[in-house]
C-alpha cells in the first residue's frame, strides 16, 4: 500500500469521526492524518530496529 493510500485511509478514518461528532470539525482532516502518519512511522521504526537487534544477538 502506497504512503498516498494510507494518508487517505487516515483521512478518511477522521472524516467519518467528524461526521459521527468524535472528532472536532474545526480540525484539517488531512493535517491531522500527516500528524498521525508521522507519528506511527516514529514509533513503528524504532521498535523494529530493537526487535531486528534482539534477533542479531540470539543468532
């Protein structure tokens, strides 16, 4: 899946809570979808890296 499809997946996702009125409609659903992004790539990446290295020293 293309980073292009996950960003609208996101935006999508907060579109729906706006409409459902979870999610405040003043925010910029495509902002926040960025911000979500960004946040998942920080800390999915760091996390693999640990499991990659714990997997290096058991070897």
């Amino acid at each position: 899946m293309a980073v292009t499809q996950v960003m609208a997946f996101y935006a999508d996702q907060i579109r729906a809570a706006q409409a459902a009125g979870q999610v405040s409609a003043e925010l910029d659903a495509a902002k926040v979808a960025t911000i979500l992004f960004a946040f998942a790539q920080g800390t999915v990446n760091p996390a693999l890296a640990m499991v990659s290295n714990r997997c290096r020293r058991s070897i």
